[in-house]
C-alpha cells in the first residue's frame, strides 16, 4: 500500500518554483487546507494529490512511500 509523504511533496513543490498559495488558488482550496495536506495535519483525497502532481509536473508515485 502507498502513503501520501508530505516531505516527497513539500520538496517536490518547491522544486517546481510554484507557490504554495499559487496551487492552492488554482485548485480551488484554501492556503491553509493546502498547508494542513504539507505539515501532516490532513490527508488530502487522492483527486487533489492528482491535482497538485499534475500542475507540478511529477508523477503521483514521487510523493508517496511504498509500505
């Protein structure tokens, strides 16, 4: 089973030079439910992991741990 990994996105984020608040308006989600998904607060649904993999230009296997 695979698990969402926070860190894998955080990281995969600021590679891509995108701004936290910049996906999160283009997703149509609050900053701060954006930021709760990065700090492992709450698990986003896996359409938004989609999503954010798809404006970040990574594959969804990139922000998740193999268990």
């Amino acid at each position: 089973m695979k698990n969402f990994n926070k860190d894998k996105l955080k990281q995969k984020i600021t590679d891509s030079g995108m701004k936290v608040k910049f996906i999160a308006e283009k997703l149509n989600i609050s900053r701060f439910t954006l930021t709760s998904y990065l700090m492992g607060r709450r698990n986003p649904p896996k359409e938004t992991l989609v999503k954010i993999a798809r404006m970040i230009k990574c594959k969804l296997g990139d922000i998740h741990d193999v268990g």
